[in-house]
C-alpha cells in the first residue's frame, strides 16, 4: 500500500506518494532558493538543512520570497 503524505504550502494542501525533502520541494515549485526565507513548521529553516528534512503528513511550510525593486 503507497503511503499519502499531506502537507501545506504557502496555507494550501498539497498530496503525494514521493519521499520528498524540503530542497526538491523548492526546485520542484521553481524557487530561487538564492532569494527566499522558508519556515517550517513554524521554525525559520536553515539553507543547510533543506537536504537533510523530509517532509512528514501534516508538515506546514511558508516560503516568503525577496523581490527587489525601486
């Protein structure tokens, strides 16, 4: 039996069967991972750790990108 992971993305619900770690999420969503701060479950996540984080059922994640302008 294929196990569903459930998590949220910037407050909406995303599924899926993949192992995924929070740096294939960004690349997978086309961030430039040069110009956003990511928190996961309600913790600032450290660049360093994106491998090593898999996401888990329920996991909350919010990417807020850096837009330059003047």
């Amino acid at each position: 039996m294929t196990k569903i992971t459930n998590f949220f993305l910037n407050g909406q619900q995303y599924s899926t069967t993949a192992s995924l770690t929070i740096f294939d999420l960004i690349h997978y969503f086309n961030f430039n991972d040069s110009l956003l701060v990511l928190e996961y479950n309600n913790l600032i996540c450290d660049k360093k750790k994106w491998k090593t984080i898999f996401i888990n059922d329920q996991d909350y994640i919010e990417i807020v990108t850096i837009v330059g302008g003047g």
